[in-house]
C-alpha cells in the first residue's frame, strides 16, 4: 500500500502495477524518468511539472480480481504549480494489450481515471493539484499521484450452441463449443459428464463423446455425440467442463434430449412357402409382409434372404428386393427365388433362412423355410412311380385312357426328360420300377395278367420278361390264366422284391439275377382271418419288415405287420393304429432309416408310425379334410435322403417332411395331382405326380 507523507512534501505518487524499481532522475528534478519492472523498463515524461523523486515500484499494492499487474506498482513525486495540472505519459516495453485499464489507487481502493488514454504502447492522464486524483487531496502545489495499469488476468469462458440438443436413438448429434479467452492463449482440455451412460467409444446402451480438437488450441471445438440404439429415451443433463493449466475450471451446461427412434418390425403370413427352380416363377411362391411402424417411421426398406449367420443364401433371393414404407400396417406381397445355383444342401427338407428387412442401421428379421419343388418334363401317365439308381431318375407308369404303357428317364445332370418305352399291346400296365445296384438293371412291374421289363442299359432299351402278348391267345387271361400281376417292386437287402396290392396276394416274389427271373415266398394268414395284401417292405437291424392289411371273414380290414428273419419264414400278426373320427388308416409303405436306427411306417388317412424296432410302434395322424394346411391326405410312399424322410401323398401334391424322426411338416409341392412314390438319388428328391417326377431341389 501506499501512504501520503506529508512531511516530505511530496508531489505525486504514480502506482502503475510494475514489479521492479529504479530510473532516471530517481533522485528528484527533470521531467522524465524511467523504472525496471519484471515486464520491461517503463518510461514517465511529465507535462506541467518536474520530478522531485524519481519513479519508483511501490510496495503492497494487489491487483483488483480478475486483473493482474504485468509491470508492478510504481510510485513518483512532482512539482506543479499550485493548483496546476500534470500530464503524465508512460511508455511499456509492449503494446498495452486490449481490456486494461487505468486506475489510481487512492485510500485503499481503486478508481477509475476519467479521460485517461492508452493508444499502443503509451498511457497519458490528467492529475490537478488538489484534485480528486491528487493523493494528499490539496492545491498546495503537490500532486500525490499513485496509479496503475491494470491488464485482465488470464482466462476463459465456455459456451455451447445449441444449448439444447434431441438425437433419436442410433443417432448422433454435435455441439459447438466457443472458448471466450482473455490474455490466455494456452491449451484447454474438454470433458463431458452428466447423469447420463456416457462412454469413450460407441456402445448400443451408452452415449459416445468426442471433442475435436481436444485439448482446444483455439476459440472452438465440436462435440460429437453417438447415441446408442438402447439408450433409454428421455432427457439427460450434461456438462462440458474445461481445464487449463493454473486456471480454474470453465463449465457449460447441454440438454440432451434422446427420442425413440423411428422404427419398424413386420411379419409375415406363413412360416414356409414352396417355389420353383425358375427365377422368372410367380404363382405360389409369394409370401406377404405386415409392417408395423413406431415414432413415425417411413422410408426405403431393403430385403434379402441370410442364413442364420447372417450371409447371403446362394441361389435365393426375393423379388422385389426393396419396399417404401409409408404407414403403419402397410402390407406387400414379394416373391420367393430359386435359380440353378441352388446347393442341395435343402433337397426335400428345406432350407431354413431369415427374411431381412434393412433401413439404414435398423434390422429386422423373420425365420422363413423354403422349400424347392420343380415339375420336370412332360408325361402322359396317370398311375406312375418313380426310382433312383446309377445317376437317373426313371418314371414306370400307364395312360389309362388310352393304355400305353411308358417309361421316361430323367438325368439330373444334364435336365434331360425322355421317353424310353412305349406300347400298348402288352397284357399288363407297369405301376412300378426299381433299380438292382448288383447287377445294374433296371425293372418294371406292371399288374393285370402281369408285367415284367428289364433294362440292361440304364433304362435306354428294355426286355419283357413277362406279359407280352401273343396273339395266338385270344386274351391276356386265356394266354396267362391267373397270371402274376404286380404293383410293387424294390431292391431289399441283397435282391428285387415285388408283390401285389390285389386282393388275396399274400405272396412275396424276389428275383436274384436282375429281374429276368423269379420266384416267391407266401406270408402265412393268421387264425381268424382270410386273406391279406402286403403293402410295403424294408430290411433293418438284420431283419425284413412287411406291412399291410389283413382281412376278416367280413371283408373288414386291419393293419398287418410281418417280420422275417431270413425272408423265408414270416411271422405275421395284426396290430391297432389309433382312431379318428374318418376312422384308423392301415399301412400303404414302410421304410428303415438307417441314420436314425428307426422305422418308418405310412398309411390312409395321414397314418405315420415309428418304431425302434420294427415292432413297437408310436402313431399319429396327418388328417383334416377341414383344414388344408393340416391334411397330407393318404400318405403312399417314403425316401429318405440328405438327412430327412419324405412321404409322399396319394390325395394331392404334398409331402411329409422330418429331419429328426420327432418333428414333422407338411409341404404343398404345388406339382400336379399327388406325390403318390417318393425317391431320393445323387442329392435329389423326387416324387412323382400321376405322370412327370418333381424334383428338389
């Protein structure tokens, strides 16, 4: 602080906040002096007056808040006239900087110098004699004149615009953050903090920030701000704090507002739809989507078929591949795609996929089976099966209207379909077709008077073993009596098996030379009954198992199973299949899946049994006639390939469809009438349809 001293007789006190002493004349006399301070050696002149002691730093003097004193407190005397007027000029080693100010300090306190000016590197004001200015505050020819310029201390303040913000969720949003600095031009490190998740890096329930730059080197930064998908919606209060070296903490307050995000979610109206192997197709292969909006959603929608990791699905696609959704519960039809790439990976099970439905970073998706049936050629058949074996498909069957006979091979390999035989003099009508691996022939069997046809070169060209005609007969029965009429035939365990489905055909022929000749085995009829018909015949666990109906005196049916051993001696006995209310199917197929080390059994009305046997059997039924999608029909043939069992249906084209023995579905083929024969071969399902096979995929 400084004192007044009157006894001294001093003049003026000049206090400019300098922190060093020293100068000209500092012993008294002239009108200029000069004074070391920490911040450069500062220079008086007077106008007016002259110094009795020269300028020195006075002592004790702290600066007001928020100013400092580069240049210390500096004290000097001058002579006036009395009641005269000093101009005093102070000249700084720098420019003043921009917000000092000029003050005296009088009686412990600052005041304002009226009508001082600082212009570049000088200062000039007035002290009168006896002035408010004059520190002794008489016209006694004394001006104590104590001054000081005081520069702003360093500092800054934060501001953010806006000062509110709203991002969606999945959103982001930025802030602009303006640093006011005063005299500081040092480095500001930025932080955000506030009731909400805040985090570093990106995260679905967390609220990412990022200045830039950080630490701010200039007078803004941008905050960024990556809203995460889960974020809970509603209002957060921020913070954005900044720090600098040796200053205190600047603050700034944000809103932050997160909102719903818009969004959507659909489903659809069947878990599985059938298409074709036709990229152009467009019947029954559509499925139709529901869409349900939240907070407003609307816009462009992509779609596309990924397996369960979320990859493409070669050889499928969807048509069209992107929708506008403009409302809530908007709905479209799009079709489901096959084309040639198709792996046989989903051959007659399926392949699961999931519909995805994609706008900017929102996904939805729903499961979807899609299974591939295509019709294959043209035939004019109405009864026909079909079998697999060295790399064909080949198709037996007879034109009931016209009673030709004909067998059409299809290959695979090549998508060819061609007919191979034709006739219609022969005295039976082929029903059915198998393929002996051991001696590479294909056969035909046919009923009526009977008909047997082999083929030693893959089904090209064929022999009739028997029911040609001779025209020296008058008729099919005056030329073969009883005949051996035949509806069934398949290669079993080590030999071709055939039978009939007439009545009282208990009889079992096998052949072990390719089908060019035969002989049979009769099923025994247990007591109480008196006649039967095998039906169906597979071998398992090392034994044959045959299916079929017994009949009572009554002409009544029952379900019969026959096992054997040796396929020599049978052991034959009735068993119960469960009651509808259309009444209990019997068997019409049985078939072992050595994969699942299980049997599997068909029959009317929707009947399937299994069994880990052969012996012991769980049924259920696949019957509705009231509601299509729960009714198979009369279930006719079996296959099993690529992991899955396929029954085939004598009521319409449809097929029943287990991977797991334990699960089971239905699948409208949408290929002609029925899918009465089922085969599978090089990777590929078949099932006939009263005349060209369907093929999956």
């Amino acid at each position: 602080m400084l004192r007044k001293t009157a006894a001294m007789g001093l003049l003026a006190g000049l206090a400019l906040l300098l922190a060093a002493c020293g100068g000209q004349n500092s012993g008294g006399g002239g009108s200029t002096g000069s004074v070391s301070t920490p911040g450069g050696q500062v220079q008086a002149a007077l106008q007016g007056g002259t110094f009795t002691q020269g300028p020195t730093v006075a002592q004790g003097v702290t600066p007001p808040q928020g100013f400092q004193a580069p240049y210390g407190a500096i004290a000097f005397t001058a002579q006036v006239p009395q009641g005269g007027t000093l101009t005093v000029t102070l000249t700084f080693p720098s420019p003043i900087p921009q917000g000092a100010v000029l003050k005296k300090y009088l009686n412990n306190a600052w005041q304002d110098v009226p009508g001082a000016q600082l212009s570049g590197n000088t200062a000039t004001y007035q002290v009168q004699d006896g002035g408010p200015l004059d520190g002794d505050g008489q016209q006694n020819g004394q001006v104590v004149d104590p001054v000081a310029l005081l520069t702003p201390a360093p500092s800054y303040t934060l501001s953010l615009s806006p000062t509110s913000l709203t991002v969606q969720q999945g959103g982001q949003g930025q802030v602009t953050v303006s640093l006011a600095r005063q005299n500081f031009t040092g480095d500001v490190t930025l932080s955000l903090e506030g009731n909400a998740p805040l985090a570093t890096s990106p995260a679905p329930d967390k609220i990412a920030w990022s200045f830039s730059p950080n630490p701010a080197t200039g007078d803004q930064a941008t905050l960024t701000l990556q809203v995460g998908q889960s974020v809970t919606a509603g209002d957060y209060a921020l913070t954005v704090r900044g720090q600098a070296q040796g200053l205190q903490d600047q603050t700034a307050t944000l809103t932050l507002r997160v909102q719903p995000q818009p969004s959507f979610d659909f489903s659809l109206d069947r878990s599985s739809v059938v298409t074709r192997q036709d990229p152009n197709y467009q019947g029954n292969n559509r499925i139709h989507l529901t869409f349900t909006t939240q907070n407003g959603f609307q816009g462009q929608v992509d779609l596309s078929l990924v397996d369960e990791g979320g990859n493409p699905v070669q050889g499928l696609s969807l048509s069209p591949t992107s929708l506008n959704v403009t409302g809530n519960g908007q709905g479209f039809y799009v079709y489901v795609l096959a084309d040639d790439t198709l792996p046989l990976s989903g051959a007659g099970k399926g392949y699961p996929v999931r519909v995805r439905a994609r706008s900017g970073n929102l996904v939805r998706e729903q499961p979807l089976t899609v299974d591939v049936w295509t019709g294959v050629g043209v035939a004019d058949l109405n009864f026909a099966r079909v079998a697999y074996g060295n790399g064909i498909f080949v198709v037996a069957g007879a034109d009931g209207y016209t009673g030709y006979s004909r067998v059409y091979v299809h290959n695979p390999q090549d998508d060819s379909f061609n007919k191979t035989f034709e006739d219609n003099t022969l005295c039976g009508w082929p029903r059915d077709v198998a393929y002996d691996p051991d001696h590479q022939t294909w056969v035909v069997v046919g009923y009526l008077s009977g008909l047997i046809m082999v083929s030693a070169d893959n089904a090209q060209t064929w022999q009739i073993v028997y029911g040609a005609r001779n025209p020296d007969y008058p008729s099919c029965s005056a030329q073969y009596g009883d005949g051996m009429p035949l509806h069934r035939v398949r290669y079993v365990n080590d030999r071709l098996w055939a039978w009939s489905e007439a009545w009282n055909s208990q009889r079992l022929y096998f052949s072990q030379d390719g089908g060019y000749n035969w002989n049979f085995v009769p099923l025994p009829i247990p007591q109480g009954y008196v006649n039967l018909q095998i039906k169906g015949l597979t071998f398992g666990q090392g034994k044959y198992v045959a299916v079929g109906v017994l009949f009572d005196s009554g002409s009544r049916a029952y379900p019969m199973l026959a096992t054997s051993t040796d396929g020599s001696n049978w052991n034959v006995t009735p068993f119960t299949t469960p009651q509808t209310p259309w009444g209990a199917g019997t068997p019409s197929d049985v078939l072992y899946v050595p994969d699942w080390d299980t049997f599997v059994m068909v029959g009317g009305l929707g009947l399937l049994g299994t069994s880990p046997d052969g012996m012991n059997w769980d049924f259920r039924n696949f019957y509705n006639p009231y509601d299509y999608n729960q009714d198979v029909g009369h279930l006719t043939g079996l296959a099993y390939g690529n992991g899955a069992v396929v029954a085939g249906s004598w009521s319409g084209p449809k097929v029943l469809v287990s991977t797991d023995d334990q699960n089971w579905r239905i699948v409208d083929t949408n290929c002609g009438a029925s899918a009465m024969s089922v085969a599978f071969g090089g990777g590929i399902f078949a099932h006939t349809s009263a005349g060209a096979p369907c093929t999956s995929p």
